[in-house]
C-alpha cells in the first residue's frame, strides 16, 4: 500500500496534486471570502502547485489560511511557510502579520507570478488591468 508520494517522471503526477488542491479549497474557502471584481468573487488564483489566496482583509486572510492548514493536514500535506509570501495591495501600504502555524509569512512589496512582476502599486495594478480588458475586447468575437 502506497502511504504518500508519487512515481517521478510519471506523466500521471500531476493529476493527484490538482484534485488534491482542488478539493482542499473548495472545502475550505468561502465562496463569499475573497473580493469583488467585475461581479466575481475571486478568492483564489492557481496554476499548477502556485496558488494566490485573495482577502479583503489580514483578519480575513489569516481566518482563510486556518483553514486550509488545518484541512491540509487532514489531506497529509503542508505549506512550506519559507516559499510563502505576503502582500499589500491597496493606496496606502500597510504591513501585514500572517502566519502558517507558528511560521510568520514574509511580506514582499514585489512578487514575480507566472513570470510577471505583481506589485503593491495600486496604479500599476490599474494600469495592467485595462491593458487586459482592451486585449480582451480586442480579441473578442462577435
């Protein structure tokens, strides 16, 4: 009986983690936590074993990360709190205390995700976010 773990260089492998993490926040995270965006609420943002919790609120991001420690240790897996980040999104930056167990998270002011640069700038994040929606209109079909 296997206990844990994964053949390496099987091309099955990722299939377990994805419905794993899959599983995991559709049972912890709130379909109301997280923020409203266009009349979506976004929560989370994943791509493979890179997962982005959204929150409103550190009160709110530190109750969403509870959770899922808690609900990752009933599924045998653990958030490795060293590659874990932290960060302020909003006009005025504001230092942020999180924690995965006893592990304070770092807070970046920069964080490169999928190859691009994500910043606290709340203006960069606009700038970027109407670059999309022209693309998206631009590429829309009729």
């Amino acid at each position: 009986m296997i206990q844990r773990g994964e053949r390496q260089g099987c091309i099955l492998s990722p299939s377990p983690f994805t419905l794993y993490s899959e599983y995991l926040l559709q049972e912890t995270i709130s379909e109301k936590s997280g923020i409203l965006i266009n009349g979506f609420n976004i929560n989370n943002i994943r791509y493979a074993d890179d997962t982005v919790i959204v929150a409103e609120s550190e009160k709110h991001l530190q109750a969403m990360l509870d959770r899922i420690v808690d609900r990752c240790k009933e599924y045998g897996m653990k958030i490795n709190a060293k590659t874990t980040k932290t960060m302020h999104i909003e006009r005025d930056t504001k230092t942020l205390t999180a924690t995965v167990g006893n592990a304070v998270i770092e807070q970046v002011s920069k964080y490169s995700y999928l190859g691009h640069m994500i910043t606290e700038d709340v203006a960069t994040l606009k700038v970027r976010t109407e670059k999309a929606m022209q693309k998206f209109w631009e590429n829309k079909e009729c």
